[in-house]
C-alpha cells in the first residue's frame, strides 16, 4: 500500500495540473468559440458573409483524434485518483467517471453534426464542454477534500 504522504504529494500535484487543464480549456473554449450557440455553429459550420470558412470533416478528425486520445487519458489517470478514496460512495464515483467519458464524448464529436448543418450540436456542444469542466471541478474539489484527510492521517 502507497504511503499516506506519498498519496498526499501525488495528489496534490495531481491537482495543479488538473486546474491548470481546467483554467485553460475553459480560456480556450471562449477565446475560439464563444459563448453562445450560433457563435459555435458559425466558428464551425462557416459563414460566407462573414468569410468565415466551413471546418472540413479531415480537419475535425485530425483535432478529434488527440483530444479523444489526451482527454480519455486524463480522465482514466484522475478517476484512479478518486478510486483510491472514500469520500463519495462507489456508486457515485461510476456515476461521476461515466458522467465525465460521457461529456467528454459529446463535446468532442458534436462539431461533426455542426458541419452538415445541424445547429442542434452547438447546443449539445456547449452543454458538454459545460458540464465537463463543472464534473472536472468536481472531482478537483473531491481529490482536494482527499488529499487535505490523506495529510491530516
């Protein structure tokens, strides 16, 4: 079994690093896409009045396939993370895990529907990135309340 302190120290770095994913992606999301529906629609289905070119389905792939990759990834390392504690009851981490893959799914794969018109998917990607950064505080907040008992022990 991992020392207490070590747990501490992991999960404190852990913790940076997630805020800083959190802070960034949040910046990057407004800064590139705006903050509401039709702005996300237009960064991604175009717009000829405003020469803004239509995203091509290779580009969104090329952009889909490392988020899906690092995002996954992060999710997968985080979770073990929360597995490892016992504030919230098993059930409510499965809930929390599958919420975050679900979200995280969503968000990357709605611009697809964006690009053959369906302004649905802006909605749909707005409400993911959302929830997705609201799960990842989340889980921030819970690794946080881990690692302040982890340190009390």
């Amino acid at each position: 079994m991992i020392s207490t302190k070590l747990f501490s120290l992991l999960l404190v770095l852990a913790l940076v690093l997630i805020s800083l994913q959190l802070l960034s992606g949040l910046w990057l999301f407004i800064e590139k896409f705006g903050l509401v529906p039709c702005e996300i629609y237009t960064y991604f289905a175009g717009d000829e009045e405003r020469f803004i070119m239509k995203k091509s389905f290779e580009g969104l792939l090329e952009t889909a396939v490392p988020h899906f990759i690092a995002i996954s990834t992060t999710i997968f390392v985080y979770a073990h993370f929360l597995l490892f504690t016992s504030i919230i009851s098993t059930q409510k981490k499965q809930l929390l895990i599958s919420s975050l893959f679900l979200s995280a799914l969503v968000d990357i794969f709605s611009p697809f529907g964006m690009i053959y018109g369906f302004e649905f998917f802006a909605w749909m990607k707005l409400i993911a990135f959302w929830s997705f950064e609201m799960l990842m505080g989340l889980l921030l907040y819970i690794l946080f309340r881990a690692s302040l008992e982890a340190s009390q022990n």
